[in-house]
C-alpha cells in the first residue's frame, strides 16, 4: 500500500478545520519531537459534547491529514468517547492499515493532543 494515499496527500497540501477558533471552550497543543510537529486543538463543546473543532500547526503530510480528519470526526462526540479512541482509530481515519514506528506518532499527534484538551475539563 502507498504510504501517501491521495487522500492524505490532499488534505496535507488543502487542509481542512485549519484556524484558531476564538471561542473555544478548551485548548490544548502537543509536539512529536522525533520530528518536529506541532499542533494546538481548539475544541468548543456544548456539555461534554464537541460541537466544533480546529487545530493550527505544522507538520508532514501524515500528521497535516491526521488532524484535519480527526477534527471532522471529533464533531458531535462526547468527552468520553474521544478519551476511548486509540491508534486504530486514527489509522482508520487515514484509511491505513499500518504505519513504521516513527510514523505512528506522526499519526496519533493530534488524538493524543485533544484528548490532553478533554482531559482538562
């Protein structure tokens, strides 16, 4: 399988849910150090419902369409749920069945990052 199916190399070039959303309810950023990307999730919920989703940062083409598809998916999911989501979750989001160990983190970037977000609350 082509690690950069066309879907990821699209969002990673047209990035969705991209902007800081000035009424967040909660923020929250992450960094994968073993290559440098970064992101901040800026979640607005309605009770321990997510109602909206953005993120801003930099990062491959991998860990870029990540956390557009992931701030699609957080949409309409409760605090509880997103504390739920694992990996598997994230590769099937990417439509990718495996990944190396450095990519996994590319990956799981943002999942990790928002769910420090829902942690805070």
């Amino acid at each position: 399988m082509d690690l950069y199916q066309a879907q990821i190399v699209d969002l990673a070039k047209n990035p969705i849910h991209r902007g800081e959303m000035a009424d967040a309810t909660v923020t929250h950023s992450g960094v994968n150090v073993t290559c440098g990307d970064h992101v901040r999730v800026y979640l607005k919920l309605d009770g321990d419902r997510v109602i909206n989703a953005s993120w801003e940062g930099e990062g491959c083409a991998i860990s870029v369409a990540a956390v557009c598809l992931l701030c699609d998916a957080l949409v309409g999911k409760t605090t509880e749920v997103i504390q739920a989501m694992t990996k598997a979750t994230m590769f099937e989001l990417l439509g990718i069945d495996e990944l190396g160990p450095a990519r996994v983190k590319c990956a799981v970037l943002c999942l990790e990052t928002a769910q420090g977000a829902v942690g805070k609350i």
